[in-house]
C-alpha cells in the first residue's frame, strides 16, 4: 500500500510538472520562475538628438561602455559596444531581472579614459584621465561622453527600451595668433588645468593634481594657430590659459580660460553656457604695441594691461 501511495504522489508530481511546462510553453508566466525580459538601451549623442539632420556632425567615439547598477547602486553588469557612428542607432540589449535600475554609460574607456578596477558600488566607479608622469598631455585627447539615467523599471511582459542621452565632457579650443610679426620662433599655448577624475555621476573630484595640456606651433604665414581638446569646462572652475614664446622662454599673455570665454560674450550682452557649447575658437590679436584683443566665438574685448605678461 505505501508503495502505491508514493507511486501516486510521483505521478501527481508529474503531472503537476507537466501542467506547469505547458502554461510556461504557453506564455503564462504566472506559473514559471521570473524572467529575464530582454532591455533595449539606446545611446545617443546630445549633438544628435538636438541637431538630428546635422550629416556633418562627427564623433572621436571609439567605444561605449554601459555599467548598470541596481536600485541600492550595487554594480550589477556592464556592456561594451564599438564604434559610435552618427545618424545610425546605437544599441545595448541585455537580459535583465525585473526591477528598477541605474544606466551609467561612458565613452572611450580602458585606453585614455580607465574605469576604476573596484566598483561593486555606483559610488566606487571613478573614469580617469591617463596622462603622462610629467602630467603633460601634448597629443590630441578623445572624446569622453557620459549619460545617466536613474530609475528605470524593467518589467516583464513589456517592451523595456531606454534612452540614454550622452554629453561631451571635451571641449574643443582653436586659437589663433594675429598681428604679431612673423619669425622663426617656436610658440606654444597652454591650458593647466585639475579636473581629470570623475564620479559615476559625471561630478568632477576635487583635489586631484594639476595638468598642461600642450600645443607648439610656429607661424604660418602671418599667424599662428593650433587646436586641443580639454576636460570639462564650467562656469565655477578656473583653469589657466598661457601663450608663450617658448624660443625666449618668454609669456606673452596669460588669463583664466574660463574668464576670457565669459568676459568676451559678456561684452556682447551674452552668458555663455557651457553645457551646450563645447567648442570655441580663441583669437588673440596684437597692434604695434603689444596691445591684444581677444574674440571668443565672434565676441572680443579689450583685457587689462596687467594681463600681459610679456612684450
């Protein structure tokens, strides 16, 4: 008899087993174990999503890396992609437990830009620029974006797409040198600057040493010019800007780049907002006395004289 009894349990079992397969095969997601829904994220530039018919917009975007963190900020998984081409979609798809989720992505990373190794936590993940031990950065940085977004809720029996919009933390300077008599001198500009480590949340850690970023050049024609890419820029930060004759060991004009930027569209009635443009062209024009007039973007002024420091 007690054979009888477990040998119709176990069927029972089996049957119960069976039904449960079938309503799972059948969809009915009631009687199985939870899913993992498939998530779409999608990344998308800032420039992008505001200037879409843009075809000229380029990206420097090597890679993309997507962290994701739950909602206690403890480091769950994290996704790479390749390259970033404008005007075509750029997607993550992942399989995720249902819950609510934090998206961190930055571009870039493991080369130039390195994550930190410990982040079981959103607030252990630092991105950091790698520059040289002499902490002079002379050749052309990449960009480095970041996105956010706080809160997702990945459901089952749902369509989980996101979207994360990603902004530069590069901007881009070109300067130019008018009005100085062409020689065969070696001139360099200089951008020194602190803000090279970043937390998850793209907040800037104090602190840190200080940088150059480089550039030489001699005249061309009757000009000089160069172009470099910086990290963040913000209205509260300082860095300093230097253009010098590096053959006489000589400064000729130094000032806050940040001063400089919002002093010249201050002269035009304008306030410069630093979130929405990451690219200004610098002109320093010098008379026959070593007088300089500064335009940023079109808008120029006078600075002081105490701003010259050389003649």
């Amino acid at each position: 008899m007690k054979k009888l009894y477990y040998l119709s349990r176990f069927l029972l079992f089996l049957v119960g087993m069976t039904l449960t397969l079938h309503a799972c095969l059948e969809e009915n997601m009631d009687d199985c174990e939870p899913q993992q829904p498939n998530v779409k994220i999608v990344v998308r530039t800032l420039a992008e999503a505001s200037r879409a018919t843009d075809t000229n917009t380029t990206s420097d975007i090597d890679n993309v890396v997507l962290y994701v963190f739950d909602e206690n900020e403890n480091f769950v998984t994290m996704w790479q992609g390749g390259t970033y081409t404008y005007g075509e979609e750029y997607a993550a798809y992942i399989d995720m437990y249902p819950g609510t989720y934090h998206f961190v992505v930055w571009t870039n990373q493991f080369t130039t830009y390195a994550p930190s190794e410990t982040r079981n936590t959103a607030a252990e993940l630092v991105v950091s620029l790698q520059y040289p031990s002499d902490k002079k950065v002379t050749t052309q940085i990449p960009e480095l974006h970041h996105g956010m977004l706080l809160n997702a809720e990945v459901t089952v029996n749902t369509d989980n797409e996101f979207l994360i919009l990603i902004a530069p933390n590069t901007y881009k300077l070109n300067f130019t040198v008018e009005g100085l008599q062409p020689d065969d001198n070696q001139y360099s500009f200089t951008v020194t600057d602190n803000n090279t480590h970043y937390a998850f949340d793209n907040t800037i850690l104090e602190g840190m040493e200080e940088i150059a970023y480089i550039r030489t050049t001699a005249f061309t024609g009757d000009e000089l010019a160069t172009s470099m890419n910086v990290l963040r820029l913000t209205d509260s930060r300082s860095p300093t800007f230097d253009f010098s004759n590096l053959t006489r060991d000589e400064s000729i004009f130094t000032d806050g780049l940040v001063n400089i930027i919002k002093k010249a569209y201050n002269s035009a009635g304008l306030t410069v907002d630093f979130d929405s443009e990451h690219e200004f062209d610098i002109t320093l024009t010098f008379n026959a006395w070593m007088e300089v007039t500064i335009s940023v973007n079109g808008w120029s002024y006078t600075p002081n004289e105490t701003q010259l420091t050389g003649s």
